[in-house]
C-alpha cells in the first residue's frame, strides 16, 4: 500500500469530522520507557479537550443545528 501524503490541513478536517482535537493529538509525544506520568498527563488533556469538542457537538444537535 502507498502511502497518502495528505497534509496537515487534511488530516486536521478528517480528524475534525470524527471529532478529534488535533492540537491535543499533535502535540502529544514523543514517549519513551518511563514516560508514564507525561502520557497520563497528554490523555487526560486529550480527552478533556475531546470532551469539549463533542459536547458542543451534542449540544448542536439539540437545538437542531448540525454540528
């Protein structure tokens, strides 16, 4: 399989469209042995921010908007 070269401002609209905060996925990393606190510590902002994104989704939704 070749690989895709989409850039970022695609792979930003792709992961958008599931959702995916892409500041928080960016910047995560790179994690070495004994990097557990450092990942903790990105997944729980990752989450959080995903947290956000999808409740103002949510939100949208019921006031009959898309999202």
């Amino acid at each position: 399989m070749a690989k895709a070269n989409l850039g970022d401002s695609e792979v930003k609209h792709r992961l958008a469209t599931h959702l995916v905060p892409w500041d928080e996925l960016a910047n995560a990393g790179p994690y070495a042995e004994g990097d557990a606190e450092k990942v903790q510590r990105e997944y729980t902002a990752f989450l959080a921010a995903r947290a956000q994104v999808v409740s103002w989704a949510i939100r949208r939704l019921c006031d009959g908007r898309e999202p």
